[in-house]
C-alpha cells in the first residue's frame, strides 16, 4: 500500500520531533558546560555556496552582552558570499584578508544557553579543505554598568570543497538516499538544526536552497512514487 505524500511527511516529523525532544538538550545550555564559541562544518562540490552558523554557547547568567569574533579562512580554497549578523548583531565578510568579522552587543541584559551569532555563507573555488579560524577578540557578559569579560572555549570548523558530490538527496552523507534525509531538511528548513552534513545533494530540485520540496521529492523516491531525483 502506497501512502500519501502528507501522510509521509507528518510521520516523518513526529518520528524526528519525539527524538529530537528525547536525545537532545533543549537550546537554553546544558548545566555544567563550559562557554565556548563554535563554527559548523560542511563538504561541497566546487563552485557550490553554503552557509555555517557561528553560535555561543552555554552562555550563564547575565548572558552574552558584546562580542566580536573573526573567523579566518584560506582564500586560494574558498572565497565569501555573504555574511549574516543575528540576534542583534553585524557581520562583515569583507572585513580583511581571508577574515570575516561577527560584532554585536545587547542594550539591556545578555543571550543565555545557545545563541546563532552570524550566518556566513562560501562559495568552494577549489578542491582541498580550509579551517574555519576563530579568534576572541572581545567576549563581555551584560552587567549593567560593568560587563564582564566571558571566557569561553573555542570550536573551530572547516570547509572542505570536492569535484565530485555524492547522491543526490543524500543530505546525511551515509551515501544513502532514505527518509532520514528529508528528515534532516525539515529540521533545518525548520530551523531545529543550524546546517547539514552534505547541504549541495539536500538541493534535489537545485533551487540554489534546501527546503520541503526537496524532502518531498527525496519521500516521493523513497516511496517508489517518482523513479529518480
């Protein structure tokens, strides 16, 4: 029996919805964690653009107040696209060579637990791989009056860009296409994740973003309603 496409995409989401409450913390800080500032990670194929997420993380009370944060690159590997300041902040891609710089900071009181700081999108000019640099500049909580300076670990990421990419539709990079991966694109189109392992095979319909039609289209070929992608 064939079910319909509405009846798959809801099973999908409530599978991952109830795993995602039960397996992970929610996105407030885990007691016990130390502060840290950390940049995601991603492979893409050559001329391909994707975005990471630079966060604070397990930030206590009062909060993140001020921050700026640069992230450094190889610019014979990839080059900036753009470069998205969040809660409150400014993000400049072309701040110096082979750097991007996250500034911001809060009028009244801090960000506590988690936070997305910036969103930072390359374009792969080349093959190889690049670290993701990070360098504190500045990391003050939000005392009124007198902010603190937060110290706090770093988690430095990487890009590395490939000639050839995997399935397409294989968005967990297991090299399989199956219902996990238009699990995952929910989860990111819906904002429950910040980026996915493999984000150039998520966009099966090449939009140029992955989204719920590419799930669809990804639980259509699964369920045999559609011979490829």
């Amino acid at each position: 029996m064939r079910w319909p496409l509405g009846l798959l995409l809801l099973a999908t989401l409530v599978t991952f919805a109830a795993w995602s409450q039960g397996g992970a913390s929610a996105d407030t800080g885990v007691s016990g964690e130390l502060p840290a500032i950390r940049i995601g990670s991603l492979t893409q194929g050559v001329d391909q653009v994707g975005a990471v997420t630079l966060q604070a993380r397990n930030m206590p009370l009062p909060g993140l107040g001020a921050w700026t944060i640069d992230v450094a690159y190889d610019g014979n590997i990839i080059e900036p696209t753009s470069c998205t300041g969040l809660s409150e902040g400014i993000c400049n891609a072309s701040y110096d060579v082979n750097t991007v710089r996250a500034v911001g900071a809060v009028a009244s009181g801090g960000h506590t637990g988690n936070t997305n700081l910036a969103s930072l999108a390359f374009r792969c000019n080349a093959e190889g791989a690049t670290a993701l640099q990070i360098t504190i500049q500045v990391l003050a909580d939000g005392t009124s009056g007198d902010p603190q300076p937060i110290s706090a670990a770093i988690e430095h990421g990487s890009i590395s860009c490939v000639e050839q990419v995997g399935l397409v539709g294989d968005a967990s990079c297991d090299g399989e296409v199956n219902a996990v991966d238009a699990a995952l694109i929910l989860q990111f189109d819906a904002g429950l994740i910040d980026e996915l392992p493999c984000p150039e095979a998520a966009d099966v319909n090449d939009s140029g973003q992955a989204n719920a039609v590419d799930a669809a289209l990804i639980l259509q070929y699964v369920a045999g309603l559609i011979d490829d992608l």
